[in-house]
C-alpha cells in the first residue's frame, strides 16, 4: 500500500484545483469526483445490424463540508464558469443542511490505495475495430439461432465495451485514478413450443479484456439450451419442496446476505443481522466474502468511493455473521472502523457497496445435489422485487425445472417461492462446487429447505 | 408557433449558441451517408434534491447535465452518437458518428421545419429550483414530524424531496421541430417501525409534474408521511399471506401497476414488431374480460407521465389499448409506427440524451365500471384485497409478470380480517385480465410514483385503476 498524492494527469490537476477553489471559497474540507468514458454498443438481429452505438462523456461531482454540515454538486459542464457555479452551488446548499457530528472525511490515516496493478484496464476493449465488434454480436446470435428448429426469433445479439477513468481527490491530500475497461457478448434468443407459446432467456460474457472473452459460439449456444428447456413449461401445485438455486439466481441471495450486513442498516437497526455480530446467521458451511483486490475482478478497485484502501473481508464465516460493511459515515455512527466500502456517485454523499462478493465453493457437483432430491425446484430464473430487507420476507416470481427422483424432469413456469431469509440463510443444506465469477457477485449452486412454492 | 414553445427554444439558442443554420447542418451531416431520417435530441437538465434523516437536513444535492443524442435511421437500423459538448465542431462529429449506420448516397433533410404545436400540460417554475431552498426544506421537516408524530413505535424517518426541469428541443430531417420545458417534482417518505420484537417498515411519495404549491396545497407532507407511518405499523401485526390460487381484489390507483407490466409493456410496439411479444398479433382478439377498457393517455394535466411532446417531438395522445376486452391497438414510436404500417401514438420516449428513444407507456389506466367497491369486498369467500404495491416487473416473451403487494389483507367471508406480510402476486399477460368479474365506480390515478424501466433507461410513468376484482390469481405468500 501507497499514499499515492502525486498529481500526474489533466484530470488529476482539474480535481486538486477544485478542491483548492472550494476551500478558499469557503469549504472546510472537500472532495471531488471526476469520471470520463467512452461507451459502444451494438446490436445485431436475425444477422442484420439493428442499433450501432458510440459515445463518450464526462462528469464532475464536488462534495464540500462547512464545519459540520455537507452539500454537494454534479457538472458536465468542464468551462470555468461551470466549475465556478458547481462550487459556489455546493457552498450554497451547505448553509441549509444541518450540522452532523458524524459527517466529514475520513482521517487521513485511513487513505490509501493499492501498489499493485490490478489489470482493470485493457487497451484492447476499446481498440478492436467497429466491423469485429458487429461480427461478435453476429456470430452470438447466429449460434443461438442454428442451434434448434424451434429457434426462429431473437431479440439480438449484443457486444458492449466501455473504458472509464475515474479520478478522486480531497482536502486531506488523498488524490487517485485508475481506468477500466469492459466488454460483453450476449444473445437473447426465442423459441417456440408445441402449442404456439414462447420463451426467451439469455446468456452473455463478460471481461476486462477481449482475450477472456468465451466464444461468441459459446455463448450463442449456451443461450438456446437456456432457452429450450423453458420450452412446454407447467405449474406445478402449491407445496413445500426443497429448491435448488443455479448459481446464477443464488447470486442474488449473497447480495441480499450483503445487504443485511450494510452498515447503513445496521445503525438504523433497520436490518435482520442488527446486533447479530459473532451470532449464527447461517447455516455452518457457509462462507461469504468481500474482496475488492482480486486481480482483474468485476469489482475490484485501488480505492473505495472515499479514498481508503479496498480489502478483504470475511462476512459471514462457518455461518457466523464478523463484520458490516461500512463506509466513514456508518463506521462513525456505529463507533467502528470503515472497512472501505464506500461507493460514490457523481451527486450525494457516498453509499455502500460490495467489492468481489462471493460465496464459497462447497464440494459438491450440481448432479449430487439434485440426486438427494426426490421432488424439488431447481430454479433458474427469478422474477420481481419482492424482498423485504427490513422483515425479510422474500416472495419472487419463479421459473426453472422440476427435480424428481434426483432428475431434472420437466419445465415450470408461473409459480413463486417464498420464506424468509432469516431462516433461508440457516436453511442452506448443500453448496455447489461450481463457483465462477461472472460479474462482480458469484455464488455456487444452492439448496435451501423450508420454503414454500405457489401454483395451482 | 406559441410564445412558450419560442421561450423553450430560445434558452438552447442562448445558453449553448444553437442556431436553426446548425441544426440543419447537423441533419445534413448525419444524413450525409443516406439513410431515412435522422434527427437531433437536445436535453439541458437542472436538478436538485434535499433529504432529512434522523431529523437532521443530511443531504442538499444540485445538479446540471447537457448534451445531445443524434439519430441515424436506415431501414430497421438505427445508428446513434451523443456529446456533452454542444460546440458545432462536436455536434458535427457526432453527426458523422451516427451516420455510419447508413451507406449509400447522401439524402437531403426537407427544408424548413415545422413546429409541434403542443398544450401547455404543466406549470413552468418562474425561478431557479435552488431559489426555493427554504421552503423545499421545510415541506421535508414537516414530513419527518408528522412520521414520528403518528406512533411512538415509529423510529427511523426519511424524507426527501427532489425536483428536476429538463428543458428538451428536438429538430428531425422530416421537418419535426419541437421544444418543451418538463417540470418533475417528488416528495417521498421511508419510515422504520419497531416495537421491541420486530422491525417494519413503510415508504410513501408522490407528486408530478408540478410545481412546489401542489405540496403546500393539494398533497401535503402530512399526508405522505401519515401513509407511509400508518404502512409500517400495520405491518407490525401481519399475519403469513396465503400461497396458491385464489380470488384477489386490488385497491384502486397504483395496483394499476398490474396494467402496466400484464399488458402495457406487451402492447409496445417494438416488442410486437419483431414478434417477441406474448401479445403480437392479438389484435382484435379477446385479451380480458368484456368490463376491461385500458388507455394510455400522455396528455392529462400535471402527471407524472405526462408530455406536451414526446422524446422524438411528436404530440402525445390518448390510445385505446383494449377496448371492452378487446385488443385495440399498440403504443408506438416513429420507428414502429412507419415500418409496421400502424397508426403513430406519440410514445417515444427516452431516459435522456445519452439513450435511443423507443415505444414507452405515460399514464396507463383501466376505466371505471359500475360495481360499488363494498360489493366487490362482500362477494369474495376466501381470498386477497391488495392496495399498495411496490412494484412489478415482466417477462414479454411469456407473458408471466409479477407484482408485489407492500399493503395487503385476507379476506374472509366478504369481511377484511388480518394484514398480511409482504407477497408477489404472479400471471400470465394475455390471460389474467380474462379473470376480472367485477370492476368498480372508483378510478384513482396514482399519487405520482411511478419509474418504469426498460433496457436500462428509467422514464417517469403514471398508472390508475378502480377497485376490482379477479377471480383467479396466485398468491406468492407462505401461509395457507
């Protein structure tokens, strides 16, 4: 770890010259934000090109203190006039905020970021030409398409790439940057069924580099499977059956094991896991973890949205709950320490948010777990919002397949699942050995008992 | 041409030096590789939003954005380029950008534009929005008040008000030329309840496109907050919901979200188009019971999804989507309206200039009917009343969509007995609406909530239903 302060960019020196500007105009402390990227977007359907997109913009956020009290302000507008009227803005709104013991920078101390390159940014992302980037969404597509009769329509195939640089910098001398570059190939494709019905599902790649890219074959290919198993889907009647979660649904269940644990909650004693730290929130085998430094993760960065060092953090360890997820201000109300998870936007004060979320790998292969299962719900795809982080109540929209006699028999379509998480999280009783980070949040496949399917 | 579309259109030529000559040479440009149409989408977007929480002014935010999203249309493909930078030099560039979608000989924008003559649906705020500071801050203090004043079993109150003005001018090769200025006001209200053995909670907002009188006069603060305190106290003492099929009643005003997501997004016409949809070619089909008639409608007064102009400069309209069962029709852009050969309903519509604009819902709404609402209460036998949502999502290709009740009660024997805990409710598009025996005297729009998202661009929407009642649904709960 460095305490890198040396300004060495155009961006770098416009974020310090604001934040000199907003002290001398007034501001006690202050900080600012400054993001840049190029966006590209295309989409192919049924092999012609549909949309073709390119583009690029900046913004500007400025967050100033006045003792005790914080405001802020958002910009694209880079002219000195603009950055003129983005200070005496946020001075502006400061005068109306009330004074909050618990607002303001973290101590110096705690700034920092990562020595090592963490492989965020690749040259080639941006540098392929447009004809090559149409040729992926193409050839996604056209693999979805060949792959079955029953697969005559598409909504398209898609490759996306965007770079961006983002620079912070502050009044306590903390300035940083760092770039990053993404890309993805997706096809969604739609089949037809027996009785004229259709279904669609979707699959995709995505990396920081063109290199780690899956094939766009592969990915076409894997999104027909997805789509023809949905294909002559049933009800199935309302009943209590353990459910299995693919890994790509369980993910959603480790944000929500996140979500609990976000300190913001937490000080409100708004959520489930308040005042559980050391108590058993989960079932023993389950390890849930927050890594903001895997080289060349999804979520990984140098720095968090306020300047600290990104880390490691075990959040639920052997099923027991160790540590909120904190940014200055949580950390503050609850008189602990930030565990460099702030996340910040161009406008407001910074929120929360996770690194490289993940739970771990069990031992188990998808095929021992459906095996123990004599009637169950493997479910592939969820449906809505329904979850209740304050009760956690959880209630979604299900689709997937019926597991019988430790088979995947038939599609279901149409039904719920619901519980509580409280008891969900308890209730886990096989992890799948089948983690793969594809985006920043990863799980293994899951079985949860106890909750209760709505049907017929 | 009126004297408030020459004001709208005179803030870009001032502030950003724009003139009619540039704008034409920018649709030359973009058309300069040939193509049918092209067209420019201006967005200049002030906006400002103050939050208490724990009784303190935690948060003041104000924020500017500008730029311009170029369109290239050549057949079904579409290119697109966008700036932030409203020099002509970058405006050029982005016209070039957009026309390497098209590859054939140059085309001719028409000349001279024709202005959109449009209504003036909402009012249009005389000062800056950070002038008002005082009073916005004071409507977000009375609003934790009443929170906490409601029980003392109320222990965490947020409240925020946020406003925005997007002034938009849109200029099209086939002479389209329209201006508009979009007030967009919000007040909401979170709430945390606690009595010692468990914790709820409750949210509550509403507003439109109005200015900040409607808050002093027409929606209070007290008003939000009493519904978003008396949400989570009621939630103290509910019981499981049901799981499975059963009769469910849905209140009146924003359960017409089940509108929205079981058929207005199937009835976009992109989706419908390329056939992607669960209700392409069901037109003039049986899609709900006789007693169901669904508008979208962008021209009522003050709504939150209401426009004098759409994003692509056309008029907004009211559209009969179904009509007393029947499948009337689809909500269209430019695009879907000329390559389907289908009349145009004003519906483009766009997050901002960084987005294509494409079909979107405004206000969608069923019809009143005729039954009383206690009537519709007294003839359910075992079942569900629902009447406050937090919201739904949907799966065009199949038809399933859900939505989840936030304010729900059991019913028993025509009686409301026991509030119920959360629970999704979940359907089938083209079938539920087929389940509605009764449909009551009591339209109520939404109080001004609504965000609908499609393909990642977020629009303000409104919704509206009377109380009715469906005689199957199923019931996402745990209980029996």
């Amino acid at each position: 770890m460095i305490q890198a302060n040396r300004v060495t960019t155009d961006l770098q020196q416009l974020a310090t010259d604001v934040v000199t500007k907003a002290r001398k105009a007034g501001a006690t402390d202050a900080e600012v934000v400054i993001r840049e990227g190029d966006e590209f977007s295309t989409t192919v359907r049924l092999g012609e090109v549909e949309t073709l997109k390119k583009s690029g913009s900046r913004g500007i956020g400025l967050r100033v203190f006045v003792g005790q009290r914080v405001a802020s302000t958002s910009s694209s507008d880079f002219t000195s006039e603009g950055i003129d009227h983005l200070i005496s803005g946020a001075l502006a709104l400061a005068r109306v905020t009330s004074e909050d013991p618990f607002a303001g920078l973290a101590d110096p101390s705690e700034f920092g970021q990562l020595d090592v390159d963490l492989q965020l940014y690749h040259e080639d992302v941006y540098s392929l030409p447009t004809e090559k980037r149409i040729e992926y969404a193409r050839r996604c597509e056209a693999a979805a398409l060949s792959a079955d009769t029953r697969i005559q329509n598409s909504d398209g195939g898609s490759f996306d790439a965007a770079t961006g640089r983002k620079v912070l910098a502050n009044s306590r001398g903390f300035v940083g940057e760092y770039r990053s570059s993404y890309c993805s190939v997706s096809t969604s494709p739609i089949a037809m069924g027996k009785n004229g019905e259709m279904q669609r599902d979707y699959w995709y790649s995505t990396a920081r580099t063109i290199q780690k890219l899956d094939t766009p074959e592969s990915v076409g290919v894997e999104a027909a499977r997805r789509t023809l198993r949905r294909l002559d889907g049933r009800r199935v009647k309302t009943q209590r059956v353990p459910i299995v979660f693919a890994p790509e649904i369980a993910r959603s269940l480790v944000g929500a094991i996140f979500e609990a644990a976000n300190g913001d909650s937490i000080y409100r004693a708004a959520s489930f896991f308040t005042g559980k730290l050391g108590e058993q929130v989960a079932a023993e085998s389950i390890n849930v973890i927050d890594d903001g430094t895997i080289v060349g993760g999804y979520g990984s960065s140098p720095f968090d949205g306020e300047g600290l060092p990104t880390r490691r953090k075990v959040i639920v360890e052997n099923g027991v709950l160790r540590t909120y997820l904190l940014n200055t201000y949580t950390a503050r109300k609850l008189n602990m320490q930030s565990t460099g998870n702030a996340v910040r936007g161009l406008a407001g004060n910074p929120g929360i948010g996770s690194g490289n979320l993940y739970l771990e790998a069990g031992t188990f292969s998808q095929e021992e777990i459906l095996r123990e299962i004599k009637s169950g719900f493997y479910v592939t795809e969820l449906l809505g919002q329904g979850v209740n982080m304050v009760t956690g109540d959880y209630s979604r929209g299900a689709s997937g397949l019926w597991i019988e006699n430790g088979e995947l028999a038939f599609p279901v379509q149409e039904v719920t699942i619901a519980g509580n998480l409280k008891d969900m999280f308890r209730k886990i009783t096989a992890i799948g050995n089948d983690l793969v980070f594809r985006g920043s949040v990863a799980s293994p496949t899951l079985r949860i008992d106890g909750m209760t399917i709505a049907g017929e | 041409m009126t004297t408030t579309t020459e004001s709208h259109k005179r803030y870009f030529f001032e502030k950003f030096g724009l003139t009619e000559r540039l704008l034409e040479r920018c649709l030359g440009e973009a058309l300069s590789a040939g193509g049918d149409y092209a067209d420019l989408y201006f967005e200049s977007v002030s906006a400002t939003s103050i939050g208490v929480d724990e009784s303190l002014v935690k948060s003041a935010s104000q924020g500017v954005s500008a730029g311009c999203g170029i369109r290239v249309v050549s057949g079904e493909r579409t290119g697109y380029a966008y700036t932030d930078n409203l020099s002509a030099e970058r405006l050029l560039h982005a016209a070039r950008t957009a026309a390497l979608i098209a590859s054939g000989p140059a085309k001719q924008p028409v000349t001279g534009f024709t202005e959109t003559q449009s209504p003036n649906l909402y009012p249009i705020p005389a000062a800056e929005l950070s002038s008002d500071l005082s009073t916005k801050l004071d409507l977000v203090m009375r609003a934790d008040r009443a929170a906490r004043a409601y029980d003392a079993r109320i222990k965490q109150v947020r409240a925020s008000y946020s406003d925005e003005l997007k002034r938009i001018l849109i200029a099209a090769s086939d002479g389209t030329y329209a201006s508009d200025t979009q007030p967009l006001a919000r007040l909401s209200i979170f709430v945390f309840a606690n009595d010692g053995n468990q914790a709820t909670r409750g949210t509550s907002g509403g507003g439109g496109r109005v200015d900040i009188s409607y808050f002093l006069t027409e929606k209070t603060p007290e008003h939000f907050a009493n519904e978003a305190a008396r949400t989570a106290i009621l939630q103290l003492g509910a019981v499981a919901a049901p799981a499975g099929d059963m009769e469910v009643v849905l209140g009146p005003g924003w359960p017409g979200v089940l509108l929205h997501e079981a058929v207005g997004h199937g009835l976009e016409a992109d989706f419908n188009r390329k056939k992607t949809s669960a209700f392409a070619g069901l037109i003039g089909r049986q899609v709900a019971s006789s007693k169901v008639t669904v508008v979208d409608n962008g021209t009522m007064p003050s709504r939150r999804g209401s426009l004098n102009v759409d994003d692509e400069g056309s008029p907004t309209q009211e559209t009969v989507l179904i009509e007393n069962g029947i499948l009337k029709g689809y909500l269209s852009d430019k695009l879907s309206a000329r390559l389907m050969n289908m009349p145009h309903t004003g519906n483009g519509r766009r997050e901002s200039y960084q987005q294509i604009p494409m079909p979107r819902m405004t206000n969608t709404y069923m019809l009143a009917g005729e039954d009383a609402p206690e009537d519709i209460l007294r003839s359910v036998k075992r079942g569900l009343y629902a009447v406050n949502f937090g919201g739904g999502s949907v799966d065009i290709t199949s038809g399933k969509f859900v939505f989840s009740a936030s304010e729900a009660y059991l019913i028993e024997d025509g009686k409301i007995t026991a509030p119920v805990r959360d629970a999704t409710l979940i359907g089938n598009g083209p079938e539920a609406l087929k389940y509605v025996s009764m449909v009551g005297h009591d339209l109520q729009l939404d109080e001004g909530v609504g965000t609908c998202g499609k393909d990642g661009q977020s629009v303000p929407v409104g919704v509206g239903m009377p109380t009715i009642k469906l005689d199957r649904m199923t019931v996402g709960g745990t209980g029996n």
